[in-house]
C-alpha cells in the first residue's frame, strides 16, 4: 500500500469515529461529501492505523452508508481509476467482485449473445477479492482461454473488436486493488465491495447491476446521481442469483432509473424516479428453479457450460437461463423495448450461432 502523501484536513479516521460514526447503530451520525471524501483519500494512502482502519469500515458497515457517502467514495476511487472507453458505448456489468460459488457464471455467456445481438457489454473484477474469494469473470475467462491480464486501453480495444471486454481491477484500479490485504484481514464487507462495482473504467452510459432487496438498487441509483463523477445516464438492477448478475429464476424484481426521464424501455418515470416491475421465468416457457444452475466448480463448469450453449449443445435450463440473462443485457442497452423482446432476440441468436463466432473472436483476441 502506497505511503501517506498530500495535505489532508483536519478529519482523520480517528475523530470520524469518536465525533461522528462511531457511537453505536442507532445513534451514529453520517458523514458529509467532505469528511466522506477525506476519509477515503485518506485509506488509499494508507495513512490510517489499521485498527482505526478496521474500526471505522465496521462503524460504516453498521450504521449504512448514505448515498451521499457513497457518492462521495465513488468521486475519490474515481480519481485513480485508469479508464479507456471504447468507440462503441457498452453496458457496464459491474457484478460482485467477490464472486459465486454455487451456481453457473453465465455472464460471459450472456454478454457474448448480447454482442452478437448488437449490444456491447463489458465487465469488470479482481482476483478473487474478499471476503468470499470465489470464482469471478476473470475465472470463467481464464478457464475459456480468454487474455484476461489487461491494460485499459487493451480491455477498450476487445470490446470494441468483440463486442465483450473485460477489465482487471489491478491494471485500472490499483489504489483499490492495493487494499486486498487489509480487506482480507476484515473478514466482513466493506463499502469497497459496493463501490468498486460501479467503477465504470469503459465510461459506459449504461449500468447493469444485481440486488438482494429493492432498497438496496435505490441506493445504488442515488449514489450515481451523488457521484459528481458518474456518467451513467440509465442502471437497470435485478435481484441476482448469490448477489451476481445472473437472473434468479422464477420472479425477478428488476428496477430502472433513466435519467432524461423519457418513456424508455416499456416504464415510464419522472426524472430521478426509480421504476421496478417483475419478470416471470415461466411466462417464457423456463421451468427451472436456482437449483437447476449449481455446480461443482464454478469456473471450469461455467465455462464448459458457455462453450456448450453458444456451440446450440445445450438447450436444457443453462440455455434458457443464458437466454434470459442476455435479455436484460439487450434490454438495459436499448437493444429491445421488453425482456420478453430481449429474450426472443437472445434465442434468435443462439439459434444461428452467431454468439459462438464472438467466443472464437474473443479468444484471439
């Protein structure tokens, strides 16, 4: 972790927990943008003593961060991040960095039908980051045979040639990536686990993100428009199967936020107004339930199970899920006006094996 540099004011973590966030659950204050954004600064240089630093990510991790926090935190990482947009503007698919360890990964699946369908996707994540460690994009890409360990501009360059790409946290977000040890020592979440998945390094307009509970993608949206240096114009959240961007089956909550506040997308909102409606598994013809996607290993299954549904081997509840997980890819980039649009689209594409050529492309890349 890099020394303490630069002038700071007069916040240090310390006096944060003493005056502000760490009295307790019900009686802790919040922090303003300043005092949010120093903190944070301040943990990037590694200036804090790391029980003060442990303390104060605990005080945050009970009292729940604002969005104004988060916005806060979110302008701070962003002055380290190195990003690279492509010529193509992608949807950004931030998922959990600390990844799966149940069920099939099937985001690079389903972004590559999204590609092939004319709307680009990129992701982004770590090297099994705390606190779960478990298996990421990176993992399924690796075990696919897909260059992962990429510069930015690199990652830009694969998404516009592929129509997928792939970013490393380390190559575009070192002061983060740098924090890994002392995230490991927590062995709890912390903010970071939120903020680092809305790191945006492709500088794509669009947000594809999951949830547990609908507060929780209200959050996220807020937190976008507190960030003084977001360029997120639209985010669609969902419910994720383990917290990732893979659709739970049977009813999905899914929430949109379009800033212009124009109809779009089949809701209608004022603008800043967040609109959720749900999607039914069923109604598509899916009869499958989250069980039906466990695996053994979730890197070398998914990808195995990727290779199978794009080559059309498959057409068992992997496909149908990869189906509808594209869907909401197309979806979110306005490349249909429903899921149910997104998902006749997404089998249109699977059936002439255009995905497939995507995969080979990727891997040649």
């Amino acid at each position: 972790m890099a020394s303490a540099s630069g002038t700071y004011g007069e916040w240090q973590l310390k006096r944060l927990m003493t005056e502000v966030v760490g009295s307790g659950h019900k009686s802790a204050d919040d922090m303003t943008r300043e005092q949010a954004r120093e903190a944070f600064r301040r943990i990037l240089d590694g200036e804090p003593d790391p029980t003060t630093l442990g303390a104060f990510w605990l005080a945050n991790r009970w009292k729940r961060n604002t969005p104004e926090e988060l916005g806060a935190y979110v302008d701070v990482m962003a002055g380290g991040v190195e990003s690279a947009a492509p010529e193509c503007d992608p949807v950004d698919c931030g998922a959990n960095y600390d990844g799966k360890g149940r069920t099939a990964l099937l985001g690079v699946a389903s972004g590559l039908v999204s590609a092939a369908a004319g709307v680009p996707v990129v992701t982004h994540s770590g090297d099994r980051v705390p606190t779960q460690k478990q298996d990421a994009y990176r993992h399924v890409l690796d075990a696919l045979g897909v260059r992962t360990d990429l510069e930015p501009e690199e990652s830009a360059a694969m998404t516009d040639a592929v129509g997928l790409g792939f970013y490393y946290q380390p190559n575009f977000a070192p002061e983060v990536d740098a924090l890994f040890d002392r995230r490991d020592q927590m062995g709890v979440r912390t903010f970071v686990n939120t903020i680092e998945t809305l790191a945006n390094p492709a500088e794509a307009s669009v947000h594809l993100g999951s949830f547990y509970h609908l507060p929780f993608a209200r959050r996220v949206i807020d937190t976008f428009r507190e960030a003084e240096s977001a360029v997120v114009e639209r985010v669609v959240m969902f419910q994720g199967l383990e917290g990732y961007d893979d659709v739970r089956p049977g009813s999905t909550k899914v929430a949109v936020w379009n800033a212009e506040g124009t109809a779009w997308g089949g809701v209608h909102g004022e603008e800043g107004e967040l609109v959720d409606f749900d999607v039914e598994t069923p109604t598509y013809g899916m009869d499958l339930e989250s069980e039906d996607l466990a695996v053994d290993d979730v890197a070398a299954d998914s990808a195995a199970i990727t290779e199978e549904v794009l080559a059309g081997e498959r057409e068992d509840h992997f496909a149908d899920a990869v189906a509808v997980n594209a869907a909401l890819r197309i979806y979110a980039g306005g490349g249909a006006t429903d899921v149910a649009a997104g998902i006749e689209t997404a089998r249109d594409v699977l059936a002439s094996g255009a995905a497939a050529g995507r995969l080979e492309r990727l891997r040649q890349f």
